[in-house]
C-alpha cells in the first residue's frame, strides 16, 4: 500500500471513531419499561424502535445479575420490534 493511501485510510478511520463518540443514547429514550419476570420486575430503558444495542436494565431484583436484565431487557426490545 501506497504511504498516500494509509494515511488517507487513517484519516477516514479517525474520522469514524471521532463521528461515532458523537451519538448520544439518551437523545433515543423511550418511556421505561417494566417486564414481569420469575425473579420480579425489571424496568428496561429502551431506546429506539428499530434498534436493540442500546436497550438496558434500569432496574434490577434482588438475586438477578445486571447481564441478565440487560437481555431481558434486548429480547423485550426484540419482541417489540416483531410486533
């Protein structure tokens, strides 16, 4: 590869990464969300209509680990999503 051409792939890469650090999730909140589970209730803050990557547990019960909120919280965004 060319010296031009790296750094013009460099540009474009930092250029990316600098762009990317400008979304802000909270510009997509939704109104939280609660999910009966057979633990208790998780309130989920979910983001957009068309995207999962965001979506959260805000709230957890006792004896639920933050990662599985959070995928309870994904499958309901899923879930919504199908609808």
């Amino acid at each position: 590869m060319q010296k031009h051409s790296k750094v013009a792939l460099g540009l474009g890469i930092a250029s990316l990464l600098a762009v990317s650090g400008c979304i802000d999730p909270a510009d997509y909140e939704t109104t939280p969300v609660e999910v009966q589970t057979a633990k208790g209730v998780v309130t989920c803050q979910l983001y957009r209509e068309k995207q999962v990557v965001w979506d959260e547990a805000i709230s957890i019960p006792p004896g639920m680990t933050i990662r599985e909120g959070d995928q309870i919280c994904v499958n309901e965004g899923i879930r919504r999503l199908k609808k």
